[in-house]
C-alpha cells in the first residue's frame, strides 16, 4: 500500500480478467516472509519490509500468506517469469487502484478480498 493505493496485477487469462497481488511459492528452505519479499522485488522491482502475516488462508490446496509491505521503495516495472509469459492472451498489468475503489475491484482470491473490506482498508491510507 502506498498513500491510500494498493498495488495490483491486472490479470488477463483464458478470456478472463481480474487483480492478483504480488506473490508467488515458496523456494525450497525459504520462509513465508523471504518469499513475500524475493516475489515482490521479482514482479515488480520493488524493495519492501514485511512484517508478520496480516492473512493466512487455504486457497487451491496450498497455504497462502498475505503480508503489509513496509517501506516500499521504487516504482513498480513488471519483471521475472510474470514479464517473460506476458502476451496479449496471457497478460500482466500493474497498477495502483485506490482503495477507495476496492469493492469493486476484481481482486482474487474472494476470501482475500473479503477479508481486506471486513478490515476497512478501504479506509486506509
């Protein structure tokens, strides 16, 4: 989050569009929180702190955790594996969306999604 925007990858994918955050699996031998910090710098070039997880879920058989970033230094430029698959069929967009905006994003995973209106970070700045 920066200055009341949340930083999102508009997805395009086999005819369907919607917002992911930045993120990805876990390295073998890395914790939640390194992966938080190598898949950001990685998708976007950004530089973030994290701190403890703000969400944890079961989402497609796998455990996901959501972190704040903390300090985010740059400005976002699509990279990694994200920028080599890009391709009109298969596409990554970042972008800020005001979270102001949020309830109607379509951001995914729903229960995510869910879980950021119920803590009014719409609100958030």
């Amino acid at each position: 989050m920066r200055d009341g925007l949340l930083l999102v990858i508009h997805r395009h994918k086999r005819g369907d569009s919607y917002d992911a955050l930045p993120g990805g699996k876990l390295e073998p031998g890395e914790s939640p929180e390194q992966a938080a910090i190598r898949e950001v710098f990685e998708e976007t070039g950004m530089m973030v702190r994290v701190g403890a997880p703000v969400f944890v879920m079961e989402n497609e058989g796998r455990r996901e955790f959501y972190f704040d970033a903390v300090d985010a230094k740059g400005e976002p430029v699509l990279g990694g594996p994200e920028l080599e698959r890009n391709s009109p069929e298969n596409s990554y967009v970042l972008d800020w969306i005001p979270l102001r905006d949020l309830k109607n994003a379509p951001i995914r995973p729903t229960a995510l999604k869910n879980w950021m209106l119920a803590r009014e970070w719409k609100r958030a700045s």
